[in-house]
C-alpha cells in the first residue's frame, strides 16, 4: 500500500520554527520527487518545495526561498522540510506528495492545474502560526 504520511505540524509563535516530515512507503522511494505542497484558509493549495532524493536537487518556490529548507534520508525514506522565521501567513494545512522522476522545476507546475503530475498525496499535517 503506497502511503505518504506527513508529521511535525502544530502550533508555533511568529519567528519561530518547525521541521515537517513526510515518510513514504509503499513504492519505490528513489525514483519520484517529494513536493511540499500548503493550503491556507480560504486560499487554493500552493507548492512550496521539492527534493529528487536520488540526486538531492531542489527547488523552492517564492513562498519558501531563504526561510524554508527541505532535505531527505532515503534510508528512512523520509523528506523534511525545515521551516524558520515562520509568519503568520505560513499557516497552512501542508501536505507531501510525489511526482515520477524529477522535480518539476517551473512554478507552473505547483499549480492546481498541473496537480495530474502528483501520483501520490499524504492526508496532511496541520501548522498554525500565531501573532
């Protein structure tokens, strides 16, 4: 059974931080991308980073660059993304999902019409951020 299951979730001050994880099972971890991806009340699902574990590439969308850091253990099959200087704007349902092969590395592609890329998605961990 494929499952994504994400983690690390809850409630933090503005300017503090949180590591998310995202452990993966049930398919083969080092041939599909990891992408963080967040929802915010009222707001459409956005991305905000991805890793190809088998090489290490990245990519970070505008919402992410220089506060956000993803990283990943294929032993434990888990990707993480560490998450400082948090604002309340961060707050957001994040979930994980996985895509073939590589990261996309167009924002475009983080963007509900190109959600089709993504075979598999986590149930989401919640991360509230308070002012």
């Amino acid at each position: 059974e494929v499952q994504l299951v994400e983690s690390g979730g809850g409630l933090v001050q503005a300017g503090g931080s949180l590591r998310l994880s995202c452990a993966a099972s049930g398919f083969s971890f080092d041939e599909y991308a990891i992408a963080w991806f967040r929802r915010a009340p009222g707001k459409e699902r956005e991305g905000v980073s991805c890793i190809s574990p088998s090489n290490g590439n990245t990519y970070y969308t505008d919402s992410a660059k220089d506060r956000f850091t993803i990283s990943s253990d294929n032993v434990k099959k888990t990707v993480y993304l560490q998450m400082s200087s948090l604002r309340s704007e961060d707050t957001a349902v994040y979930y994980c999902a996985a895509t073939l092969h590589w990261c996309p590395v167009d924002a475009k592609y983080y963007s509900e019409s190109y959600y089709y890329l993504y075979n598999y998605w986590g149930q989401g961990t919640q991360v509230t951020v308070s002012s």
